[in-house]
C-alpha cells in the first residue's frame, strides 16, 4: 500500500525553527520506544497507555543512556507532537532530555511518498537541515533503506527501550558518533 501525507498543512508547532545546522541528532519516537506500545489520550485528557506500564516508562533510562554523550540533540518525530504541539509533547519529556530538544520533523515538512512515512520525515529533516551524524529509535521501521540502516536502531513494539539488545545497539551507535 503506497499512502502520501501532507505535513504542510499542519499549522507551525509552537517552538521556534529547528536551527539550521547541528549533530548529532536522536530522531525519537515515543510508542513503542519510550514505552511499550502504543497510548491514547483519555477524555479527561490524560495520556494513557493501550498496554501495560505507564507512558514514557523508559525516558530515564534514555536519559541515563545520553548522560554520556551531551552533544546529543533531540529531534521529535512522534505523533505526540500532531496532538499536543511541540512544546506540549516536549514537557512531557524530563528535563534531561527535553533539554535536547531541538524540533520535530513535523516542523514545515512537505508531502512524502516514502513507503515508511516516518523514514520519509526524518530524511526530508535531515536534508533540510544538513544533518551529517544522527541515529533514529523506531519502532516502526518496515521499509527503512539498506543505505540508512547503520541509523536505525529498531525497537520492537511490545517491549521498546525494555530490550536488553536495542539498548546495547543504541549506546554502540552513540559510541560511534563520538
């Protein structure tokens, strides 16, 4: 199934322009990253998860992860950002990450035809913005290109940063940035 989405029309996200040029940059996702699955907001507004644990359940642990490398900056790229904007998905964040923050893909993206949609926004963010180092944590990574692969680091849903192996391939990747 080929779908193409139009993140034009999305009104600008509340933060200022992502700079023009840093590295090196963690693209993240949240469901199926941060925690396991994926979550939903409730109608009193709060955000709960489809599955068990508790939302963003692993953002210390990514927290702790990064402590090592403070160059690291964090460019949003989950669907949080759609519902709450870009300063509210970020607050959600503990200080020690939502400090990385730089932006969101979200930010002034045009339509992608890319198979994986998600590929799609972070390589048109990574032209746009000249990124030269970065490394994206996806759970959703079915057709990510060969070519980009050493970037990926795939999670699985059901377990996000809860993987004993996604976490030793994230921190050899950050490794390898310098």
């Amino acid at each position: 199934m080929h779908v193409t989405m139009d993140y034009s029309l999305l009104p600008d996200l509340l933060v200022p322009e992502t700079p023009a040029r840093f590295d090196p940059i963690l693209y993240l996702d949240f469901d199926g990253v941060l925690h396991p699955g994926g979550a939903q907001r409730s109608r009193s507004g709060r955000i709960e998860l489809i599955g068990e644990g508790r939302p963003l359940m692993f953002a210390p642990r990514l927290e702790e992860i990064l402590a090592d490398h403070p160059q690291v900056k964090i460019v949003l790229t989950t669907s949080w950002v759609r519902a709450l904007g870009l300063k509210g998905t970020k607050h959600k964040l503990p200080p020690g990450l939502r400090d990385r923050v730089v932006g969101s893909v979200y930010q002034h993206a045009k339509k992608t035809t890319h198979t994986n949609q998600r590929f799609g926004l972070i390589i048109q963010h990574v032209a746009k913005h000249g990124v030269k180092s970065w490394i994206a944590l996806e759970d959703t990574h079915f057709d990510w290109p060969a070519e980009h692969l050493q970037n990926l680091v795939p999670l699985r849903n059901t377990m996000g940063l809860g993987d004993v192996a996604a976490v030793h391939d994230l921190t050899e990747k950050l490794r390898a940035l310098g």
